[in-house]
C-alpha cells in the first residue's frame, strides 16, 4: 500500500488527551518521547488535573509508600511473582538518612521530614522533589525546646498545597510566627494563628480542605480528647467530636476510609478493636461503627493496627505493627499479607499516595 493509499491514522487531540489521562505515570513519562506534540500535550495543565482526577477514582493506581531507607513504593494487588510488587525509590534527600518520616501525602505528592528535619516534597511517580524555603528564623525555631506537629494537605484550590507546622503544645506558640513561603516569592509574615490545643497526634489526617489531629484543649486541665481541625483556606481552627464514649476507653487514630473520618478504639478486653467512621464530614451525630476487626490475623497477635485506605467494600488495607501490611476482607473476617519481595524491618507509619504529574514545588506554610 502507497503512503497516499494509508489510512489517517490521526486521532483529535481531545480523544487523545481522554486516551492518556487513564494511562500510569511510568507510561506517562515513556509517551512524552513520542513527539513534541505529545510532551507539550502531557505537561500540559489541564491534562495534569484530567490525569488526576482519573487516578483518584480508580485504586489500581493507588500505592503504598514506606519510609525505609531507600524508600520503599508498594502495590497490594501485586501477584507473588510480580517484580513490581515492590520498588526501590531514590532517597530525595542529599544523604541517605534512617529516620525518614512521612508527614502527609495529597494528590500524589507526600512530604517527608529526615531527622535533622530537612523537609521536602516529594513525587514518588516522577522522581522529583522540591526543598521548601526556610528562613533563618524559621530554623532557629527548630531547636530541640520545641515539639512540633505537622500537616500536609490541599485548600479549596487543589494546586494550593500546603505544608503545616505547629508547637505540639498551646504554651510554645507565642514563639512561633505564621510565615508563607512560595517558590520564587520568598517568604511573609501574614500574622499568628491562635489555638489552646495540646496536640496527641503528631501527624495531621487530611479530609475535606482541612487536617486533623487527635488532641485535647489545654486550658483547665481538660483531658477529654477531641479532633482538632484546621481549614487550610481559612487557617482556623475547629472542634470535632469524637463518637460517643464508651466506657473509660479512649479513641486514637484518626484517618479516612471510603472518604469518611475515622476513629478507632480497643474493646475493653483489648481483643478487637472498634472501627467508626463519620458518615456526614463535621456532623457528630453521623459517627457510626463500621466494623470491628480482631488482633489475631490467625498467624499473629497484632499490637498496633493502622487502617490506610478501603480498597473496595469488602477489603480495608492495614499496616501492622511497623513492619508488615494486611488486607481485611470485611465480609470474610480473614486477613492476607501484602506482597513485599524486600525484607522489610521496622519502619515509620506509612501512606497512600496516588500516581500523578503533579509538580512538588508548592507553598510552605510555617507555623
């Protein structure tokens, strides 16, 4: 067949840019080579959003990041033989440290802090990261006095991302002044955010434009616990309830399954522990008991449980004692490990993160 007799085998560009928005990263990345119509077409914003809001509905693109050295991306579909069942990631950081610690993950970026808490955002799909600017005043607060807690997350506008830090108690804020720090901007002093929290958690849940940590007021010796939420656009602060007490045990953990915040408990025999979710975000009434999962996998007794991420109705993925993942199969009450071709020891809390474009260099909001 002569070139002239070929068929067109030209597509429109809005089929195409349908076509590669359901495509991975790694395929992503391979397909910018094609021509510079297709980098310009993949690097392009609005097909980095259509990218995004693909993946975020669809959990095959959804991965387990853990915070060994090297890094570690896992998938919990992954089939024993499979070599990507687990990847290798390069440190973002200038040397390799043993105290990485994960601070939050949104729209495919999470934000890690080493022990010398050099902080950097970081795309674990593109490989690259971004330092946030930090002023010498900014690191003089770091001194070991002080305590921190910190958050990771989105306002209204999904491209103003944030990263948060606060005193772990009310007393230290005095010290700490609100900066906002931007590529390129530098950085400005736009005032003090009050709050009288002591926080429990360390690390933030985000859900709904806001963060959230487990903590309990610390003005008249007031223990009861609540959940302390911060709205990012607004940058204040609110109350939310915990589910209704039961007995003198107390709540931790808060996350987010099936979109919903959750809250977990230990029964009073410390065989099971209790699963609510807040079906309606901020309406306290809406805390309902999902599901009570058992501290006996069948193989082990399990000591810490952290529910990470629904993966379907039936099936809630768990990170155990910081060293193996589960997957619950609700329906079942049966448990199955998670696929790992590296030995893993202990390690930090780890995170979901989905595959995105997304670029890591985004504002830094110092409290």
């Amino acid at each position: 067949m002569s070139e002239d007799e070929m068929p067109n085998a030209e597509l429109p560009d809005e089929v195409i840019r349908d076509v590669l928005s359901r495509l991975s990263v790694k395929s992503l990345l391979q397909f910018r080579c094609v021509s510079k119509h297709w980098r310009d077409l993949i690097a392009d914003t609005h097909f980095v959003k259509s990218h995004l809001k693909n993946v975020l509905a669809l959990s095959s693109h959804h991965q387990i990041l853990v915070p060994t050295s090297p890094l570690l991306s896992l998938s919990y579909n992954a089939s024993l033989d499979d070599i990507n069942a687990s990847i290798e990631l390069d440190c973002p950081f200038p040397k390799p440290r043993t105290s990485i610690k994960i601070l939050g993950s949104c729209n495919g970026l999470v934000c890690l802090i080493d022990g010398t808490r050099d902080m950097i955002i970081y795309n674990p799909s593109t490989r690259r990261h971004f330092k946030p600017y930090q002023s010498p005043q900014q690191v003089l607060h770091c001194s070991n006095r002080i305590e921190f807690v910190y958050g990771f997350g989105c306002g209204s506008n999904p491209n103003d991302m944030r990263v948060v830090r606060f005193p772990r108690f009310a007393r230290d804020s005095e010290y700490i002044k609100f900066k906002v720090c931007g590529v390129g901007s530098g950085s400005r002093v736009s005032g003090v955010v009050a709050y009288n929290y002591d926080f429990i958690d360390t690390v933030g849940t985000f859900l709904n434009g806001s963060l959230h940590w487990l903590a309990h007021h610390s003005s008249n010796d007031d223990e009861n616990r609540v959940i302390a939420s911060f709205n990012i656009s607004e940058e204040t602060f609110r109350d939310l309830s915990l589910p209704p007490q039961e007995g003198s045990l107390p709540y931790y953990i808060s996350g987010v399954l099936g979109g919903c915040l959750s809250a977990l408990c230990d029964d009073m025999y410390y065989t099971d522990v209790d699963v609510w979710l807040m079906k309606e975000y901020g309406v306290v009434n809406s805390w309902t008991k999902f599901i009570k999962i058992p501290l006996n996998t069948g193989i082990e007794n399990i000591s810490y449980m952290m529910p990470l991420s629904s993966l379907n109705d039936d099936e809630i993925l768990l990170e155990i004692d910081l060293q193996s993942f589960v997957v619950y199969n609700v329906k079942k009450k049966t448990f199955r490990h998670v696929t790992v071709a590296h030995d893993l020891k202990w390690f930090g809390d780890a995170a979901i993160y989905v595959e995105s474009l997304l670029s890591p260099e985004v504002l830094c909001v110092l409290y």
